[in-house]
C-alpha cells in the first residue's frame, strides 16, 4: 500500500472517527454527570467541541461556498477568517461555559444541603 492511498483512506475516516469520539465522550458525560466531578466536566467538554467541530464545518462549508458564488473570492476567503477565528476561539468559550455550570451547579448543592437556611445566618 502506497502512503498516498494510506493519507486518502484515513482522510476518509477522519470525520466518523471525531463523530464517534464526541458521542462516546457524550455518553461519559451522560454516566458521570449525576456524580459531576472533574471527569463530567471533561467529558462535556470533550463532547461539546467535537460535535460543534463537526457541524461548525459542515456549517461552514455550505455558507463559505454561498459566499463564494454569490460574491466572489475575497467574500470568502473574509468568511474563512471568521470561521476559522471562530473554531479557534470556540474550544475556549466551551471551556468557560462547562466550568461556569460547575460552579453554579456546586453552589447550588451546597445551598441544599440539610439545615441550611436561606439569607443571613444567625450568630
């Protein structure tokens, strides 16, 4: 087997195989999120970026290819800019949307632990 038909099969594979990473870590997430913990929050993170990269490109493709024929070249390679600022920025943004739901999420258990009161405690 040539390396050229080995880079074209795994360039085949590549996306179901992302597919199948942000599912399975999904399904983690789903596991351990009743226990929360350091693993949920990874595994949502996980989960969140892959399945965004997924249907951000495929997003992607058919709007950069709209700019492409109805206003030419430099509209899209604009588009591509934004795009690509845009996965980068995203795993980021994922990042703080997950660890702001953990400390709320925290917040909220320990206000429901037993004997707590709501508003000023007394001395």
């Amino acid at each position: 087997m040539q390396l050229a038909e080995l880079s074209e099969d795994l360039l085949l594979i590549l996306p179901a195989v992302i597919l199948v990473q942000g599912i399975i870590a999904l399904v983690i997430w789903f596991a351990l999120g009743s226990k929360g913990g350091r693993g949920a929050r990874v595994a949502a993170w996980i989960g969140l970026v892959t399945l965004t990269l997924w249907v951000g490109s495929a997003i992607a493709f058919v709007l950069l290819h709209l700019l492409l024929f109805t206003f030419g070249t430099n509209a899209a390679i604009a588009g591509a800019v934004v795009v690509t600022v845009f996965m980068v920025a995203m795993p980021f943004g994922w990042a703080a949307v997950v660890r702001h739901h953990a400390r709320t999420d925290t917040g909220k258990r320990a206000g429901n632990q037993a004997g707590h009161q709501p508003g000023p405690q007394p001395r």
